[in-house]
C-alpha cells in the first residue's frame, strides 16, 4: 500500500510537470483552436510549463475544448472525454464553450460543454488572448499542486 | 466580353426550357420549371460559361405547412456577372430533379437544399445525411419558415457504424472528427487497398450550428458580429461580404476612407491566414520547424491587427455604413515597418519550398488537380489558381478599394501541392504590395454613414474573395429589421469536390497533405476499425460502440 501511495504520489508529481494536453472542437469558429495554437507556437510557448499538444486521448491528461456543442459533435466530445485515462481534466476555452456564446439559441446546438462533459477550468473570451489560455492551465496546474498537499490526491 | 452580350447569348440558347428573364445590372435571372430545369441547366452547360457557384432555397413562409412555395436559385457566376436560373416548386410537395449529371459540383449543395430546405432532389446519389445530425428527426427542415427547435427533439437514432458497407478484403481508414493538433472537425474515410486510397468520402456537419437560421432571428446590426464569427481565420471577409450586401440592398454606400479600410483589413487578414496555413501545410509534411518559424512570424501581422482594431482574432472593424476603426500615420508606420521584416521572412519561405529537397519530394507532382477538373469541379481561390484557372474576385469583379488598387491575381500552370505553396506565397506578396500601397495613399474623408435600422426590400448577392476563396452571400429583406433569409456559401464547400477526386489512387501517407493543400486545415488521427485478431485469420468487423467498449474496459483493467 505504501508502495503504490508512492507511484501515485510520483505520478502525479510528473503529472502537474509535463501534462499532456488533447484538443478537440464541438462546433467552434476555429478563432479559439487557433489562439490555442498560437499559444503552443514560439511566442507564447505553452511548453514552457511542460504542456504538450498531441494526438490521441488515450495518452492526454487534459481535453482542451473548444466552441459550443453541436448535435453532431456531442457523442465524439464524449467518447474524446471518455477515452481518456483517469484521472483526467478539462478545460473549456472561450465564451461558447461557457454559454454558446454568439451561437446561443441556434438549432443545431446542445448546449455548452460543461452540460456534457465536468469542466476544471473555464477560460472566457471570444477568442481569449494566448495569455488567457496560458493563464486556465497555469490554474489547473495550481488546483493540481494543491491537491498534492491534501491527502488522497487529485480528484 | 460584356455581361449584356454574354446574356443576350445565354439567353437565346436557354430559351426554350425558361418562361421569363430579368436583367439588372450583373446579374440575369430566368424562371425555369422542375420539369425544364435539367435540360435549361445542360443547353446553359454547353455553352462553358461560368461556374456553379451556390444553390439557394427560399421558402415564402405560409401559415399553412402546404400553402405556398419553395423557390430554388441555381446560381452561376463568371467574373461579375450572375446567372440565377430560378424554380418554383408547391410547398406540400418540394421536388426538384438533380443537375448532378450536368454539373457534377452540384451534388453537396443539393444535399444541403435537401436536408434543410426539405426539398426532395431526384436522382441525389448516396443517401447519407451531410450537415445534420443521424438522430435528427425526419421531415424536419430547419430553414423552413415554420420550423421550431421543439420539433427537432432528438430521435434517439444511433450513428451508423464506420465502415459498415465495407467490402471483405478492404480497410476503411476513419480519419476524424477528433484531430490531433488542429481545429476543424470533419469526418473521412479512405479506403485503401494496402497503401493506396482507393475511395474518399466525407462527412461534414460537426460544426454545423445553424447560423443560417439563427440570422433570421437577429436584427441587421447584430448580424454582422454573428457572420463574423461564422469562422475565425476568415472574420473580417465574412462580415465585409454580409455589410456590402445590406448596403447595397439599404442603398448606402461606405465612405472611400471606410472602404480603404476595409479593404486594408482585407489583405492583413489574407496576410494571417496565409502564414497560418503555410505552418499547418508544412506542420502536415513533417516539417514542424517551419510551422514554428512561420507561426512566430505570424504573430507580427497579429500584433499590428491588434494595434489597428485591439483584436486578435475578430476585428469587429464592419459597421452597416462605414467602419468603426481609423489608420492613422502612426499605425500606418508600424503596419509599414511588420511588412518590411515579413516580406524579407515571405522570401526566405519561398526559397524553402521551392528549394528543399526532401519538402519538394513531398510536394512536387503529389495532389494534381488539372486545369479540366479544377474548372470542372468547381474549384475557387488559390486551390483553383495553382490549376492555372483564373479566378480572382478581387481582380475579375473589384470590391471595395480594389477598383482603385487593382491587384495583380496569381496564376501557377502547375497543379500540384508545390503549386498552391507558390501560388499563396506569392499572394503574401501581392498582400503587402496592396497594403502598402492603400496606405501611401490613403483617401481622407468620414468613416461612415448613418444606416437604416430597417433594410427596404430585395435580395442581393454579395461575393467577395476570401483567402480561400470566392464567398458567397444571398440575402433578402422583407423590409424589417432582420434578414428573411441569409444564404452564406464559403470557399472550402467548393473544393471538397476536386480534393476527394484527386485523393484517388495517392498513398495514403500523402492524403493529409493533399486535404490540408485547399486549405481546410486538416490533420488526421486514423484509427482502424477492422481487426484482424491474432491467432485468427479473418477479419472482424467492430461498430464504434464495440471498440469503444473495449476501449473503456481496457483500460479499466478488464481486458487481458
């Protein structure tokens, strides 16, 4: 018991230095997955933190999501969220994605992303500058290390 | 050739199958019936003129769900000119024959009609629902006048399983909606035969969020901040698109300085995505040190964006009348000095892609799509420019200041993904060229005009070139303060058909190169879903749900 309180400890520690970050877009403009970009590319450089984008869910701490939720996009958000390995974060990026946003009322979307998947950290904007981007996962980060004091871990 | 002469010749050839025609200005309009439409469409085909351009579907909106009519716009464009070709069908019965075989690019925007106009199209190949969701209900249409979110409650009908029509010894590979860098979602599949496609189809509709519909319920003004973030590379053009309509349609016309302004945002748009898509392309070959470079470089144009409007992303520069933002000396200087340092970074990428070996063998001869088909198929913006076809709206139909500032368009012969790389780098030049130029000369004056609250009413087509192409807008007014119908058709609906054919018969290691080359901005994250199962030597075929059963138990513990 010792031994695996250890690992989880030691997991978690590399967790909150090099979480691995999955994007995904239920509908948004592209003005948000590119700010994301952005903020991943030289001048902002997101991996400063350890933070890197890559490919499949199935090796991602973090969803990063984008947009409002279209009928279409639901089902692949969840499978997205639920391919992913416990435990698990999600950040919801711009103003869609917190009420959909200019989108509000349109037939074809089901509501914001916290109505489908649980949300660690809301990042308002439309889009939210790459400073505010860096700003939601340097908080997710904080709320992480803080759980490292409490016992029992992270959620 | 003047567009009266060019009508007049139309006119006569489609003659027989229209009942009645209009002129005015640009554009000609011909009634045409359901039964007449095919042979007016091929007698107006065989005369080369022009492209397919959009399909509209308008519904005049009775109380009663059979009173009434549903009118279809077959637009066809050359340069400024517009040819709408015009059918009327009975509401309690919409049903107009496909033009597909005369005009092959018509079948996506046939569908569209299909699913939100509920329009039957006879002779529609491939039944498969394109922009609304599988559990939307049946005869449910959401651009009819009488439709209501109520009735479009979810049906509880499950996706249909990938690859369910798969033949014994082929793989489907899925590649989407969920993409591991990028942004837009989009569904492939690609059959192969080993490493060779031997079929591309697609699936749109994941961002599919109703902004057709949803313009209806909004006033003019708060239309264009909605338009504006229909895409968010794409901003400024899609609102400058929608306010040159309801101008045109107000009667108001923008101050010089505004539409300089505009039209300086313009090319300073064209100027990010360009950049953008060139690191994403490269990013798609394996060359992430030029997506870097390239993505570093473009923050240079953000920031000058930014100092112009204090936006990033959506400008908000467009008021129905004129522009919200100056460019005064000071900005004018640090625009100046952002082109300076990348028109010298814009020559050095060129040297790279033209140059560097291992990038060219990735590009040079991969993605052709030849003069025939990209004229055929429709194909709009650099995508068709790189094919040698000549379609530019800046230079064929001017706009805005572009009428003052002529701008040189860009022509490549050579069809390839290397071509559509020279062709957008060259247009970055051509970009700073004009900016520089509006700038030096920039005329003085008011900018803007006081607009109507309400529009008076009309319709107006409004097509503008977007970096990736011609779009295109149709709005019509009733006379009130919101919009009666907005028809928005963008540049990449158009290119889908030329990039799926060309797909063809390429390895598959190159079809992410090849989507990302029309600039939708793809990367792919393919999981298989044919097993073949170790120990056994058949293959298994899994539904979604059962790989992501396993999935989920797999990672639980549960699978061995």
């Amino acid at each position: 018991m010792a031994l695996r309180g250890a690992l989880d400890k030691a997991a978690l520690w590399s967790r909150i230095n090099s979480p691995w970050l999955v994007h995904f877009n239920s509908g948004s403009c592209n003005g948000c997955d590119i700010e994301i970009l952005a903020t991943l590319a030289p001048r902002y450089d997101l991996e400063r933190f350890g933070v890197k984008l890559q490919g499949s869910p199935r090796h991602a701490d973090v969803l990063i999501c984008t947009g409002p939720v279209t009928r279409l996009a639901r089902e692949r958000l969840l499978r997205t969220y639920e391919q992913m390995p416990a435990p698990k974060f999600v950040i919801a990026v711009g103003s869609c994605s917190i009420t959909g946003g200019a989108f509000h009322g349109c037939y074809n979307i089901v509501g914001d992303i916290g109505d489908v998947i649980p949300v660690d950290v809301y990042v308002p904007g439309c889009p939210p500058r790459p400073e505010a981007i860096i700003d939601g996962v340097v908080q997710l980060l904080t709320k992480l290390r803080a759980s490292i004091a409490r016992p029992g871990g992270a959620s | 050739m003047s567009p009266e002469a060019d009508f007049l010749r139309i006119s006569e050839s489609v003659g027989p199958w229209v009942s009645g025609s209009r002129t005015a200005g640009h554009r000609l309009d011909m009634d045409t019936s359901a039964e007449r439409l095919v042979p007016a469409v091929t007698a107006f085909k065989n005369l080369s003129w022009g492209y397919l351009s959009a399909i509209t579907g308008l519904d005049s909106g009775t109380v009663e769900p059979s009173d009434g009519h549903i009118e279809v716009l077959y637009h066809f464009c050359r340069g400024p000119a517009v040819v709408t070709f015009r059918v009327k069908v009975p509401r309690g019965d919409p049903s107009v024959p496909s033009i597909g075989a005369p005009v092959p690019p018509a079948v996506l925007f046939e569908r569209e009609l299909a699913e939100t106009m509920g329009v039957r199209v006879t002779g529609l190949p491939d039944g498969k629902r394109q922009f609304l969701s599988d559990d939307w209900p049946e005869n449910v249409y959401p651009l009819r006048k009488d439709f209501t979110l109520e009735s479009a409650a979810a049906t509880g009908e499950p996706a249909p399983a990938v690859g369910s029509g798969e033949e014994p010894g082929t793989f489907i590979i899925p590649i989407g909606p969920q993409h591991p860098a990028l942004k837009e979602p989009g569904h492939f599949e690609l059959t192969v035969d080993g490493e060779i496609v031997t079929h591309a189809s697609i699936r749109l509709g994941y961002v599919h969020r109703g902004i057709e519909k949803g313009a209806e319920d909004r006033s003019w003004v708060h239309n264009i901040y909605l338009m504006e973030r229909i895409c968010g590379i794409c901003s400024h053009i899609h609102a400058t698109a929608y306010v040159l309509g309801v101008e045109s349609l107000a009667g108001v016309a923008a101050p010089p300085r505004a539409q300089a302004v505009r039209t300086v945002f313009c090319e300073m748009e064209r100027i990010h995505s360009h950049l953008l898509w060139l690191g994403v392309a490269a990013h798609e070959a394996g060359f992430d040190t030029l997506f870097m470079y390239s993505w570093r470089d473009r923050e240079t144009i953000m920031d000058l964006l930014e100092e112009l409007s204090g936006n990033r992303v959506n400008y908000s520069v467009n008021l129905l009348g004129g522009v919200k933002y100056d460019v005064d000396t000071k900005a004018a200087d640090s625009v100046r000095r952002g082109l300076d340092f990348l028109e010298r970074r814009t020559k050095h990428y060129m040297k790279i892609v033209t140059s560097d070996e291992s990038f060219l063998r990735r590009t040079r001869g991969v993605g052709a799509i030849t003069y025939d088909q990209a004229n055929l198929l429709g194909t709009v913006g650099p995508t068709a420019r790189a094919s040698g076809v000549s379609r530019d709206l800046r230079h064929e139909a001017p706009y805005l200041a572009y009428r003052d500032f002529p701008i040189r368009p860009v022509l490549d012969s050579r069809c390839d993904l290397a071509a559509r790389f020279v062709v957008r780098i060259n247009e970055l030049f051509e970009s700073y060229r004009m900016v520089r130029e509006i700038l030096d000369r920039m005329p003085a004056g008011e900018l803007a005009v006081p607009a109507p609250r309400k529009v008076q009413e009309g319709e107006v087509i409004s097509r503008v070139e977007a970096p990736r192409g011609e779009l295109f807008y149709y709005l019509r007014s009733t006379g009130g303060v919101k919009p009666d119908r907005v028809k928005v058709r963008t540049p990449s609906l158009c290119n889908w058909a030329a990039v799926l054919s060309v797909a063809v018969g390429h390895k598959l290691a190159d079809i992410p190169m090849i989507l990302v080359g029309i600039d939708p901005c793809f990367s792919c994250n393919d999981r298989s879903i044919t097993l073949r199962r170790r120990g056994s030597r058949s293959l298994e075929n899994w539904s979604w749900e059962d790989l992501r059963a396993y999935g989920i138990s797999y990672y639980a513990g549960g699978a061995t």
